[in-house]
C-alpha cells in the first residue's frame, strides 16, 4: 500500500520530517531539561485500541497525558506506533544519527491538550503536536515489548483489536534527560509541519525473534484479500534540513569531537 505523497502539498514543503540528526545540524541547549511523563502506567483493566491501519501498527488511549516540564503546555498522548524495516533488512527507523539508520523506531504522539481540545484539531496547527521517537536496535530481547507484540496477531490484517493496559513507560530509555529537540512533520500524509519532535539519544533493543515477529506478522491489506502484501518498510527517508537546526540536551559524546574534532593539512601535505 502506499500513499499518494503528491496529492498533499506540506510533504513537499519545508520543516518535514525525518532528518539525519548529524553533527552539523547539532547545537547544545543547556535549558533542555529532562522529559517528564505522567500517567504512562495504564491498569490492565484500562482496554487499549490496537490497530492496523495498513501503515503501521498502532494504538489509542485517550488517557494517557504527559507532560513536558521543559515547555510552558501540556501534551497529551494519543496514540503510539512503530516504523520498522523487512525480514530481510533489519533497517526501517525513521530518524538516522549521522547517518546510522536503526532497525525500528517507536513514536508517541501527543497533542497540545492546553491549547486544542482534541488531537484532530490540533494537527495541523504550527503547535499542535509534540512526538516522542525512540530508536530501536536488534540486541537484547524486550520484555516491555513483548507486552504488545504478543496482541499483534489480532490485527494481522486492516483493522482493530483491544489489548490491556500496560506501563508504556517501560517501551522509552531509561534515560529521559538525553534526547534531539527540533521543529519537523508528520512523516506520512499530510506531512503537517505541526510537531514538535523530542528524539531520545539512547537507544531501546529488541530481539531479533521480536523484530521478525514485527516485520512479518502484518500484512497492509484487508483480510479479504486474496493477495496480502505484507506491512514492513513503512519508513520515509530523511528530508532536507532546510535552515534549521537540532538542540541537543547532551554534551558529552561522539557528536562534540565530530563537530569540533578538525586537523588541518596544508597545501602540500603528501603521504610518501
Ligand atoms: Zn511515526
């Protein structure tokens, strides 16, 4: 399934989304302080819509909240969902670090409940939105993962099912005080200009089992179908930074010695 990218005109527009988070674009911001959630850890008995859209497997709550001290508004969780690559191609993240690209990436989308009421309202709106992206790496087996990849055969084909609750806080790093902070899009249609992206700097692992349960288990297509295409590399390539640039809560690390790091040869340096 693929979209009709040319029939929305904000995808071929400025400030889209993803880039490559590399050295150049960087530039340490010591007001970013750390992201702070609230109400992540749903009751099992609270039922969650987890759904194929034959785009990505996602959920909806309607209460999950957080909120970012570092901003003067609230943002409130809509849903989440994953970008991932094939069985064949363990790359499918969105997002790249200097031109690493992962194999998935998880984003939590949030809209600005202070100032919109509802996320339909909000998304198009310069301050709309705000999305939490997580890198995912194929290494360690995940249990928090585990917690939904075990639901997803209920919505191998379009559609939705529902799954408990569980602590969605366990699905980010570890660390919430390092992360990428910049002014991009929606990375499918419409490609509203209208979220602001928070971008963890540590990564989160999956096993490979879980990454291939990921990658083949759904299929973009309605189950009626006699032809199911199978869901995967739903990822959009980095787009042009255009003029801006990318805060960084974090100093220390690879991306100050590549940024500042030069040696200098003269003219005439020659390797004999
Ligand atoms: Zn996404």
């Amino acid at each position: 399934l693929k979209y009709h990218w040319t029939h929305y005109p904000y995808c071929g527009g400025a400030f889209q989304s993803p880039i490559d988070l590399k050295p150049g674009l960087l530039r340490f911001d010591p007001t970013l302080r750390p992201i702070e959630i609230q109400n992540y850890n749903l009751s099992p008995n609270e039922q969650l819509t987890l759904g194929n859209n034959g785009h990505s497997g996602e959920y909806k709550s309607s209460v999950l909240s957080t909120n970012y001290i570092s901003l003067p508004q609230r943002y409130t969780a809509a849903q989440l969902h994953l970008h991932w690559g094939s069985s064949s191609r363990l790359t499918g993240s969105e997002h790249t670090v200097n031109s690493k690209q992962y194999a998935a990436e998880m984003h939590v989308v949030h809209f600005n409940s202070d100032k919109y009421p509802t996320m339909s309202i909000a998304v198009d709106k310069s301050d709309g939105l705000a999305v939490l992206g997580v890198l995912i790496e194929v290494g360690d087996f995940n249990p928090a993962f585990e917690q939904f990849l075990r639901f997803i055969n209920g919505i191998k084909y379009k559609g939705k099912s529902k799954m408990p609750g569980f602590n969605i806080r366990q699905l980010l790093p570890a660390r919430l005080d390092e992360y990428y902070r910049y002014d991009g899009s929606l990375t499918t249609p419409p490609c509203y200009p209208s979220v602001l992206w928070t971008v963890f700097r540590n990564h989160v692992t999956i096993s490979r089992k879980q990454f291939l349960a990921l990658a083949t288990s759904l299929y973009s297509s309605d189950a009626r179908d006699s032809a199911p295409v199978s869901l995967n590399g739903n990822y959009r390539r980095p787009q042009p930074s255009d003029s801006r640039v990318v805060l960084v809560s974090f100093k220390e690390g690879k991306y100050g010695l590549q940024s500042t790091c030069f040696i200098f040869f003269s003219r005439n340096a020659k390797v004999t």
